[in-house]
C-alpha cells in the first residue's frame, strides 16, 4: 500500500497541492488522475479573468484499467468481502511499466506546453489505495517521469469528484443536493449544502464511500456463483440505505426535508418538492447516455450528457435501460463497449439508490471529476462561488452598467405582476449577461441565416463551460434565434422544435417567454442598432411598459406599449417594427398566451 506521506487528506490538502497565484508568471497547471477505471491527463489555463471557467486546453485518457490489473490473477468465484479472491490485490509488473511510461508522456506534453514542474500533479484513488505493492508503482512513476503521486484519501476523493468536480460545473444548487460518484472500484455519497459555511468540507467529511465500483461489481457480476452474486447486491443495497442513513443524521436540513415529505404524503416526482440528485463519475455518465439515447425528445438536441437532467420518474426506468442495453446491438453516443459491458453493474448501483433514497424530484448527471475538483478547490471562495456565466459573458467591467440598463428595459417588456422566477427564462437561469451581448452580433448578416446560427451556437458552444446546461442551452439558443425572428429552413425545423420540447418539457410557458423576449429584443436593436455608448442613452431612447389582462375567450394577453424618443423613430418602419413581433408570437401557437402592442413617441 501507499506510504501515508503519499496521501493527501482534507488537513494537509492546501500543502500537497500546486497553489494558484493571481499574479504568478504561469496559470497553466497539468492533471494525471489515476482512476481505477482509466487515466486522464489534462493541461488548464486559469488565467484570473476567467479561472471559475477551469478552461481545458488539453486533455487525453490513457485506456488502462487499474482496478482490471489488480484483479487480473484473482480467483472472482469466492465468498470473500472484496468479491475478488483471497490473493492480496497487486498491480503486474507489465501494468508498472506501461503505468509509468504514459504517465512519463503525459510530462514531456506538459513540457511541450510550458506547464512549470511545481504545476504538475498526479492524483491516485481507490486501485491505489488498495494495491499492496502500491509503493512500487509510485517508484516506477517517480523514476520515469521526474514527479510524485498524491494518492487521495476517501474523504478527498469525495471532495474533488462528488462535490467540487460537480459543484464546478453548476451555478446554484442553493436548494441543497445529493452527490454521487460512481468510478470503477467505489461510490462515494454526500450531502451538499452551499449555506452552510465550509460546506465543502462539510460534505467531503460527511461522505460514505462504499467499495461497489462499476470494474469491481461487474466482476463479481459476471464471475461469481448465484450465491455470491445475491451477497453481494445484498451487501450494496445495505451499505447505500446506511450511508444514506448516515448523511442525514449528519445534515438535519436534509432529515427534517424527508420528515416534511412522509408527513404530507407526497409523490413529489414531477412536482417541485423532493429531493434534487447530482451524479459523476464514469459509471453513472453511462447511465444518463442510455437514458438521453432513449429520450422522448429525439434525436436529442445536445450531445453531451453534462448537466443532462431527467426527472425522477424517468431516472426511475432502470429495467427498461437494462433490456435496451442487452438487445440494441447498435452505437449508443457516448458509451464505449467496456462500458456497455458494464452496464448491469451500474444499473445495480442505479436500483440501490433508488431503492435508497425517497422522493427524488430531478436527476442532474456532471461532467466534472477529480481534475474539475482539483482545480476548482485551488480558487479562492470568492471565485469559486461566483457565476460562470457572467465570466463566459466577457463584458468588460466599463460596459457592464450599459448591459444592466440593456437587460432592465428588457425586463420592463414582462407586467409587473407576472413572477417569472421559476419559470426558465433568460433572467431566472442568469442568462442575461451573454444574451445582451449577443443581440448585437452578426448585424450584418441575414436574418435567416442568424436564426439558424443561434440555435446550432447554443448546442455548440464552449462545451465544457460551467453553467450552460442543457436546459440553459436552449433558453438561450431559443430566446437570441427570436430575436432574429426564428424564420428557419426545413433543415433546422426539427432542432428548433426538439429544443423547444426540452424547454417546455420543464416548463409548458417557457417556450412563449423565450419568443416574447427574444422579439421584444429585436426592437431594442431596431431602435438602438448599435451597442449604446454609456447607460443614460438607453431609457432616454426606448422604454417598455407592459400591463396584464384577459382576452374575451379569457385568455392572459400581454398590452405592451413601446415609448421611442421622436429622433429614433424617425425614417424606422413601425408597422414592420411591431409587426415582426406580432408574426412570431402567431406562428408558434403552443401557448394560450396572446400580445397586443402599440408605440408611442416619448414626451421630453
């Protein structure tokens, strides 16, 4: 096994790690993570004006299984704790060399980039932590590429891949969430709330591992008698409801959440009580791609299955994931063969959770992992807990009081009395920042071929950014295509409508708020056709007023009066200003919403 002065727990985390300096000569830092199921290198820029962004500038996976190693001369077929033999787990000496000479790789890419020595990091977890001839491993490395291993304690693994690799990734999970992990030798399991302080630490601390990693239980799975098999599911679906047990004696906000539940009796799944879960880790990543391969919106939009999030009720499909799995003989994107065959070990995983955990409202699956954690724990709170949307924005801090004055007449165009913050907007998903200065791009462009672009840019972009998740996606693609006046061609009908389907999926009013406030911005740009030079320009230009009423038929109709100052309104078509608008909201009829909007020069 590792010698303790190779592994790194939460009290000596900040003395192992390269730190992060504002002001230092290089903001480039290289990861090795040794996973038990594959080794990932990656190089990342944080640069300070956009370091909450964790920008990836390389990234490779070396396809060696350490956990395949360790268990490459066991005997699977005995009534053992590890479901693996009774031979002491050890890495073979051919896994040694090939382990060390990528890993040696790894350092002459980070060479080739400039990464400083003191910024490159090897981080190991469960294989290592369990090999006996761990210290031989870490000698082989030491002497092949010229660096050092941190072997990650449970409780750190926790911290850098449940809770800050995923945390990374989101925006706010204000409400508190239940974080998973699932790697190939073990699952870890906490609880994450951001009011509390240090929640970080709290959670990593708090947190359960349980040794049923997809590469271990596949194993016993495939390898075992009926009778180790039904020991060892038993054995998983135990240890999850103690962990579970556990985590909420540790966290009474979580305790008193379930108590409210039972006592209402509520099936909150498709509701808005429950409880939210967040799940990483390779495993579970194959999870959420056999459930967006089998999405009722298809093909789905997004490629990715970051922030891909499901609810509940369908999260719930386990028997119907593992039919397909076994009898689809064709590619399912973003699962490799090995973890197809895997899959029954994590559809296992999957049912103890289930089984586990009552009332759960929305299943949210993370791109981030122990590099994303690694990194983002470096950050000082003040940038970790910051909005990655408004760093993605890239508004210089002079322009920012024109963009607020931008997005505040925009808001002025929604009646006071209608609360649109649970409904997925622009503003409610804190989208606000990159749709203003979107509005003005590509002004030279067709309107067409500006629309088409919207929508393929907000399924593109920046795939990896913390915050734009799939939902946030089509908001924004959405809400910037109206602003072009969502005129497709045949090509890009069915995009348009598979993202509107994922929109209003969540919300059934969220598809008419992304056209009302991407055509009321068209007449922004109408009447501003230029970014404004400072603030005051813009309510002394154009101004919004927006009154709520009902329809004979007894419909909400929006009145909304557009004020322009008498110089702005001169030589503009109005009939063709207001009446792109009115056209868009007729032509998508999903809602029972209607609009009436007149203009009216202003009085100085």
């Amino acid at each position: 096994m590792a010698n303790r002065s190779d592994i790194i727990t939460i009290d000596n985390l900040d003395a192992r790690l390269p730190p992060w300096d504002p002001v230092g000569p290089s903001h480039l830092f290289a990861l090795v993570d040794m996973g038990s199921n594959g080794i990932r290198f990656s190089i990342s820029d944080l640069a300070p004006s956009q370091a909450r962004l964790l920008r990836c500038i390389y990234r490779e996976r070396a396809a060696i299984s350490l956990f395949d190693a360790l268990g490459s001369s066991c005997s699977s077929d005995s009534d053992t704790s590890d479901g693996l033999g009774h031979q002491p787990l050890s890495f073979p000496p051919e896994t040694i060399v090939q382990v060390s000479q990528t890993v040696a790789r790894f350092r002459r890419i980070a060479d080739s980039y400039d990464v400083p020595l003191a910024h490159f990091s090897v981080l190991a977890t469960e294989a290592m932590r369990r090999a006996s001839n761990a210290a031989v491993m870490l000698d082989a490395i030491r002497a092949a590429a010229g660096v050092g291993v941190h072997v990650l304690a449970p409780e750190v693994e926790t911290l850098f891949g449940a809770v800050m690799g995923s945390r990374s990734t989101l925006v706010d999970i204000s409400r508190g969430g239940l974080f998973l992990d699932l790697g190939g030798g073990s699952v870890q399991m906490t609880w994450v709330d951001t009011r509390l302080p240090a929640y970080e630490v709290a959670a990593a601390t708090a947190g359960e591992s349980m040794p049923f990693g997809a590469a271990r239980l596949i194993k016993v799975l495939e390898g075992s008698s009926a009778k180790v098999r039904t020991m060892e599911t038993t054995k998983l679906r135990t240890s999850m409801r103690a962990a579970f047990s556990k985590i909420c004696d540790k966290f009474p906000a979580l305790s008193h959440s379930i108590e409210t539940m039972k006592a209402s009796r509520v099936e909150a799944e498709g509701h808005r009580q429950g409880i939210d879960v967040y799940l990483c880790g390779g495993g579970f990543r194959g999870y959420g791609c056999m459930l967006m391969h089998n999405d009722p919106i298809q093909p789905y939009p997004i490629p990715s299955v970051g922030t891909y999030t499901v609810s509940g009720e369908y999260f719930k499909q386990v028997d119907r994931m593992r039919r397909f799995n076994a009898e689809h003989d064709g590619k399912i994107y973003g699962m490799s063969s090995r973890r197809r065959q895997q899959f029954p070990a994590i559809a296992e995983v999957v049912e103890a959770l289930i089984d586990t955990v009552p009332w759960i409202r929305t299943v949210t699956f993370c791109a981030g992992s122990n590099r994303d954690g690694a990194l983002y724990m470096k950050l000082p709170k003040h940038i970790r807990e910051s909005n990655p949307l408004e760093v993605l924005a890239g508004i210089n801090p002079s322009d920012m009081p024109v963009a607020q004055a931008i997005l505040q007449t925009l808001f002025n165009a929604v009646p006071v009395d209608v609360d649109l913050s649970k409904t997925p907007t622009i503003f409610s998903l804190g989208l606000g920042l990159l749709f203003a200065r979107q509005i003005w791009v590509h002004q030279g462009e067709d309107d067409g071929a500006n629309a088409s672009y919207a929508l393929h840019e907000a399924v593109t972009r920046d795939p990896s950014a913390p915050g734009l998740t799939h939902l946030a996606r089509a908001v924004l693609g959405l809400t910037v295509c109206a602003r072009w006046g969502a005129n497709l061609g045949a090509i890009d009908a069915q995009l348009y409508r598979n993202l509107r389907g994922l929109l209003e999926g969540v919300d059934s009013d969220a598809g008419f708020w992304a056209d009302y406030l991407g055509a009321v911005s068209g007449i922004i740009v109408d009447v501003l056709p230029a970014w404004p030079r400072s603030e005051d320009i813009v309510p002394h230009i154009l101004k919004f007023e927006a009154a709520l009423d009902e329809t004979k038929k007894g419909r909400d109709r929006i009145n909304l009066t557009v004020r322009v100052s008498p110089q702005a309104v001169q030589g503009l078509d109005t009939e063709s200003l207001l009446g792109r608008l009115v056209k868009l909201l007729k032509r998508n009829k999903t809602s029972e919403k209607r609009v009436k909007v007149r203009i009216e020069e202003m009085s100085h």
